[in-house]
C-alpha cells in the first residue's frame, strides 16, 4: 500500500469526524489524464482536507519548511504532506515563481492531478482575491483542463490559518467542485497576457460563484501588505 493510501485508510475517517466535510460535484474531477485543481484559499487545513476528499491523488506545492522541521510535530508534518502529495519548494528566492511553475508542468505531463492556490497566498480576511497568472500558463502548456473548487468554512475551524483547529458541534466545512474548464482554444498563446488574464479571471469567477465569496480586484498580498 502507498504511503497515500496509507493516509488516507488511517487519517481519513480521523478529518471527517473532525470537519465533517460536505463534498459536492467531486464526480467533475476527470477519472485519469492531467487535472488541474484551482481554488480559493482560506486557511492552513485547506490543504489537509483536499486530499482526503478526492480519489486521485492531489499533487501541489508547498513551503519547503513544511518539511524540515526536526521536532517530532515537525517530521509528523513532514510525513503526512509529501505522503498526500505536497512538493516541497522553496518559494521566497527570486525563482521561486519559476520553479512551482516547472514542477506543476512536470506532474501535469506525468497526467496527474495539480493543486494550485491561484490567489498565491491565504486570503487576509476571507475575501476571495485577484488570481494570480501562472494557473493560466500551467492550464495552456499542458492542455489540462482545470477544475474549480471552493473550500467553505475553513477559516472558522482555524481562524487566522495558525494554531490547532477548532471543533465544535454543529460545524462543517463544504468543498464545491465545479464544472471542468476547457481553454484548448487559446493553445500556443501561454505567452501573451491579456489571455493569460483572461484565463485567470475566468477561473476566480467560478471560483467566486462557487465559494460565495466576495471579491476584491487585488492581490492578497498586496492587501496583507497594506
């Protein structure tokens, strides 16, 4: 048994009890071939429950000191993210951008299934912010068809995307899949921006009609910033 399935047989049915997760439209993420999963990001255990709410196994990046720790919660971390899926990059050096780029081309030609936060960052205060581009260029490079999905109610079992998650009685989270979105007719235009916006502003739409969010035309960093 993989170190995936392993996970998910013993921690699974551990997050559902906890969260409760409602799962809508999971039956939309294509059965085999490359998937790009795109959707908002409100808190740290956003990326502890996706995997475990889909049947393919959910590849995505994530910050390099997910897995370095040396304390016994630091290799527990460690174990459960690469075991799900997370590749480990380290995102803050100057080409940080271009190597989370490559890698999620690489698993999307492998014909896996990508994770990716196109807002780039968890939203500040749970706003659904402007997509960043490079889902677009990922999505025209492979020809993926991308996937959107919502997480609901995340942000209220771990508020502020720190700490250890709050159960209470009565409280869910939800995770809403939408319909897959085809962009083969912008093939060969992964270069050209106003597509590349194009693309994004579409995804975030069904992402935001998804999530029931409201909208902010900027990027979250920026806004955490300010």
């Amino acid at each position: 048994m993989s170190r995936f399935l392993l996970i998910k047989a013993l921690l699974g049915p551990l997050l559902r009890v906890l969260f409760r997760p409602q799962v809508e439209g999971a039956d939309r993420i294509p059965g085999s071939g490359p998937v790009i999963l795109a959707g908002n990001h409100l808190t740290f255990i956003d990326s502890m429950i996706l995997p475990v709410v889909t049947d393919r196994q959910v590849f995505f990046i994530g910050k390099d000191e997910y897995v370095t720790g040396k304390s016994l919660k630091g290799r527990l971390m460690a174990w459960f993210f690469t075991g799900v899926g997370m590749i480990p990059v380290d995102r803050d050096g100057g080409r940080g951008g271009v190597a989370a780029l490559m890698t999620g081309r690489r698993v999307l030609e492998e014909g896996r299934v990508f994770g990716i936060y196109p807002e780039g960052t968890r939203s500040p205060d749970g706003r659904l912010y402007r997509g960043r581009t490079g889902i677009a260029r990922l999505a025209l490079m492979t020809g993926a068809p991308v996937v959107p999905f919502a997480m609901i109610g995340t942000d209220a079992v771990q508020p502020g995307g720190k700490g250890i998650p709050r159960v209470r009685r009565g409280q869910r989270v939800a995770v809403r899949f939408g319909e897959p979105l085809d962009f083969s007719r912008y093939e060969g235009m992964d270069r050209d921006r106003y597509v590349l916006r194009a693309v994004t502003d579409e995804v975030m739409s069904d992402v935001m009609r998804l999530s029931g969010q409201e909208y902010v035309d900027m990027y979250a960093t920026k806004a955490k910033a300010a």
